[in-house]
C-alpha cells in the first residue's frame, strides 16, 4: 500500500488502530518527494529532519485522539513557521526564518500535525499559475506542461501528486480554489474572518483568507475544525463559535435551493466546463435540490475593482520590505532612500512591482476618489448582489475557473489574460463568502471543478453540499499518472 | 486613462522603486490597458452606493492593555540583515 495516497481520516483510522507508523507515513510521503518532485517541483522546502523526529515524537506519545495527529501536512510559503524558512516566494525574503508561528501552524502544531514542508507560489500570492515564483514555476501533475494554477499552485500540485496528506493554502482572489480545481483537489475558502490571519504575510488584507487543500470533503472538515476560530492577534477574525464541520458530513441536499448564475457560464467559459457545470446542477436535481438560474448583475465589474482594491492594499502592506529590519539588503547604497529603492527593485519579481505600482497609483492624491473609492463602492454593489441571491437561495453553484490548466508560459505575457483566470472566484473574496472547490468532471483529461459558495459562515451547508456531491459521483477518485 | 513615462517614474518614486527604461516603458504600456479596463466601472453610477473597505462590520477593535512578554531581543535580530549591539542598523541619516 503507498500510504503517501492516504486521505487524511484513512491515515487516521489506521494509525489509531496501531496499524501504521507515524514514522512509516512520513517516510512513504518523503519517498513520493523524491520520487516525482523533480518532475512536479511543489515544494520551495522540505523539512526531512524535523518532520521525521516530529513523527517518532508522536509514535512515541501514542497519542491519537486528534484527527490530524502525525500526518504529514505542506504549508505555503506564505504562512509562518517558526524556525522554518518562509519566503513567499520572494528573492526579497529569501532568507526569512520566522521568529514566530502563524495562528494556523500554531494551531496544526497542537494537534500534533507533522510539517513535511513549505510550498511553492506565485510570489506574494501575486499570480494565477505559480509562474511567478522567484525561484522556479510549479507542474500539473496531470499534465506537466501546464500550470498547477496559483497562487497556491505548490500545495494543490503537492496534494494532487500525493506529495502529502494535505496542505495548506492562502486565498485572496481565488488562490485555493482555482489550483485546487487545475489539480483535481478539493479546496476551501472560509468566510473572511473564520480563520486567524496572524502569521500570514498580508498581500490584501481585507481579501486574504487560510484555507485547506485536500484530497476529498470529509478532510476538509477535519482541517477547517482544526484551524477555524476566533484569534486575539487578529482583529478580523470573527468572535462567533465555531460548528463541528464534520457533522456536516451527511449525503442530503433534500429541498435545498441552489442558484446558477448566468454570468459564470457566459463568453469565455470553455463547453465543456459549461457542460461539467451543468451535469453537476444535473447530479443535485436527482438528489433532491433545486437548482435555478440566477442573475448576479455586477460579475464583471468585480474583477476589476479587484484589481484596484487588492494591488491598493498591497501597495500598502509591502511598504514594510525595505531592507531595515528582515529580508536580503541591497549591497551597495548611497543613502536611505537608496538603500530602500535598490533593495525593494531587487528584491521583487515584475509582476510585484507592476501591483505595486498600480496601486500606489490608485491611491495617489488626485486618484483616490477616481479607482480606490469608486471600486470600493463597486464593491459594495458585489457583495449586494449575493445578499439579493441569498435571500432566495442556500447556496450558489458555478465554475471555479473558465477553463481547465493552461499551458506553461501561455499567459504570461499577458497580465489582463492572467487575471481573466481568477473571474469566477474573485466576486467571492469580495464579499467575502465560503467557497469550496471539488472535482466535477475532466476536459482531455485536465480536471474540472465546480465551486459551491455559501452565506457568510455557513461552511456546514457549503460543505455538506460537497459532501453530497463527491458521494454520488466518482471523480474524486482519479489519479494523475506521473 | 493613458499613463506616460512621467506618471511612471512619479508613481515609482512614491512606490520606492528603481525600475529600468525597459521596466518604465512596459509598465507604462500594461498600466494604461489595466487602466482602460478599469474604466469600465464608471459605467457604473455609484453616486449614493456607500464604499466597502471591509466586509465585516467591524469598528475600532480593542483589548486590555497589559503588559505581555514579546519575542525575544536576538529571535526579532536574527532576521536583520545588519545589526549592531542590539539594534538594526541603518545608513547615517543626520548630517554631523
């Protein structure tokens, strides 16, 4: 048996059960690195040592009341862990070795997860196909010449190829769910605010969200139960108590009402996503939902209010690299000034400086009321148009992504076709929904996923909708060969 | 909304950045068709629509004040690129 294809709950029952190893699943999946890492390239570091003694420690406790408990989890570089290199993917914090732990490592740590590694990512979680890693670009595992999708490219390519149990990722326009759909994973959004962002280094703070990648519903759950909750370190994280997520993991969707709206399945969208899409409303109806068609009227417009308000707060939050206090300095310099320009030029990647630069100008005097605040009120019409469909309908059903992976290289050339990836998840970071992202049907052998969005808070139905869903079909149980 | 080389070194300097004449020209050139886009949401009459900063409803969160142990003084250094007894060190910027 190749333990490293274990879901989580599999792993669980058998090494509650004494059948297997800490030790023995660590080191199935540090064998599936070595295996096919030169090919898939998931991971920016892999922490052997420390996730094997990690692993003995656990055995040894013998302690396995935690669901989570020593199994193998990949976090994105992104999020903090302490003494453990995190870069973001950046030559800027190359050499970065938080002094802290995120909320969710912390969190992962007290459950007695073991920490196989860090993933690779579009820098700053700045990107759609992990292509803008400084340090090399990610593989599908389904198809090697096309991208794992990004940002969080590294953790969806890492689950898929089983180079883990599950891993972690970061959401702020689409970043879990669209990679997680390139790979044929599942992967959650939470609600803005139902995870603790302490730890995650900020790329737009009102958006970004933790979430997991797994390898089917019922982990999900596991992990969302393990991470979820109110955090004193961060502000927005919502003081609201927090369900048990694997009750959740019943087969009914008896009488609930499912919107689908238009927009998501208009010009652009590839058939055979439209056709996955509607088979899934197909596979609902005969459980016993309705589903209806819908009209969320300012789709359009949020891609591009996102792309003011997103680059906006990261003008801001990336202010802080500037070579003073963590993070690689420039050599040679004049002055202050100097020392900040040259270190911040070299220090980030093209597609960084160009958000940089777009937002810094959105929020330059002269600006502000023309792109900041009008896409802020545009915003406002996003999130409006959700709490119209809400009123009606328990969740809405749609594509993650227009198309299956692209290939390599195909857009990056072209930022605006870039960003046209992200058009049917970003609406959902701005109005800051739950979103999940499962398997629903394949296109010349490139996964397909579905994304099921929910009321703020209400994972419970979003998840037992994909529950429901993953139960009576079987794409969930397709494999990459690599 | 066409951006010219001007508005790119102005926006630059403001952003802290070097970029190249090759850099200016092709931000000049992306910025101006992101920005084209952008303009579609004046299609928009938001004239009496309020502004979402943050989805949540959430104003001025505060705690107690006390006194908490922080990271230590060599954990905070460790990432500084330069130090010098116990503090990051940063180019003279007062003239003697």
């Amino acid at each position: 048996m190749d333990l490293n294809r274990l879901t989580i709950h599999e792993a669980h029952e058998l090494l509650s059960k004494r059948e297997i190893s800490s030790v023995e699943l660590t080191k199935a999946v540090l064998h599936r690195i070595e295996e096919v890492e030169e090919k898939v390239r998931a991971y920016l570091t892999v922490d052997e040592d420390r996730a094997i003694e990690m692993s003995k420690k656990v055995d040894e406790e013998g302690d396995f009341s935690s669901p989570l408990s020593g199994i193998p989890v990949a976090i994105k570089d992104n999020i903090c862990t302490r003494d453990l290199k995190t870069t973001c993917a950046s030559r800027i914090l190359a050499n970065f070795v938080p002094p802290y732990d995120a909320t969710v490592s912390e969190r992962l740590k007290a459950k007695k997860a073991v920490i196989i590694g860090k993933t690779n990512m579009d820098e700053f979680a700045m990107g759609s196909s992990t292509e803008n890693s400084a340090f090399f670009a990610t593989r599908n595992p389904w198809d090697v010449d096309r991208v794992p999708g990004g940002s969080s490219g590294g953790s969806a390519a890492a689950v898929a190829a089983d180079e883990c149990i599950y891993a972690l990722g970061s959401d702020t326009g689409g970043s879990i769910r669209q990679p997680a759909s390139y790979c044929g994973v599942v992967g959650l959004k939470p609600t803005y605010g139902r995870v603790s962002r302490y730890g995650l280094v900020a790329y737009a703070s009102s958006l970004d969200q933790i979430g997991p990648l797994t390898k089917d519903v019922t982990d999900c759950a596991l992990v969302l139960n393990a991470i979820a909750g109110w955090d004193e370190r961060d502000s927005t994280s919502a003081n609201l108590p927090v369900p048990d997520f694997t009750k959740s993991l019943v087969e009914d969707v008896k009488g609930m009402k499912m919107g689908l709206p238009k927009e998501y399945l208009g010009e652009g969208v590839e058939p055979e996503v439209k056709e996955a899409i509607l088979s899934a409303a197909r596979v609902f109806e005969k459980l016993g939902a309705s589903v209806e068609e819908i009209s969320l009227p300012h789709t359009e417009y949020a891609l591009w209010a996102y792309y003011i308000i997103a680059p906006a707060e990261a003008s801001s939050n990336l202010a802080r690299y500037d070579g003073i206090r963590y993070g690689v300095r420039a050599k040679d310099y004049e002055d202050l000034l100097d020392l900040y320009k040259k270190t911040r030029s070299e220090g980030f990647g093209r597609e960084v400086k160009r958000r940089i630069m777009l937002g810094t100008y959105a929020l330059s005097s002269g600006y502000y009321d023309a792109y900041y605040l009008k896409a802020m009120k545009v915003r406002t019409l996003v999130k409006a148009d959700f709490d119209r469909a809400f009123e009606k309908y328990d969740l809405i059903i749609a594509p993650t992504a227009p198309t299956p992976a692209f290939k390599l290289g195909e857009k990056t050339g072209d930022p605006l076709k870039m960003y046209m990836s992200d058009v049917c998840t970003i609406p959902v970071n701005m109005a800051g929904l739950p979103a999940i992202s499962i398997p629903c049907g394949f296109s010349g052998g490139l996964p397909i996923g579905l994304q099921i969005i929910g009321k703020p808070f209400d994972e419970a139905t979003v998840l037992r909708a994909a529950y429901t869903f993953e139960r009576a079909t079987d794409f969930n149980s397709r494999k990459p060969a690599l | 909304m066409k951006i010219n080389i001007e508005t790119v070194e102005h926006v630059a300097n403001l952003a802290r950045l070097y970029l190249s004449e090759e850099e200016k020209a092709e931000m000049a050139n992306t910025l101006s068709s992101i920005l084209d886009y952008m303009d579609k949401l004046n299609e928009l009459d938001t004239t009496d629509v309020p502004p979402t900063a943050h989805i949540i409803p959430l104003k001025n969160v505060f705690r107690e004040d006390v006194v908490k142990e922080s990271l230590p003084r060599e954990e905070v250094l460790k990432n500084a690129p330069e130090k010098e007894r116990g503090f990051f060190k940063v180019p003279r910027i007062i003239e003697d």
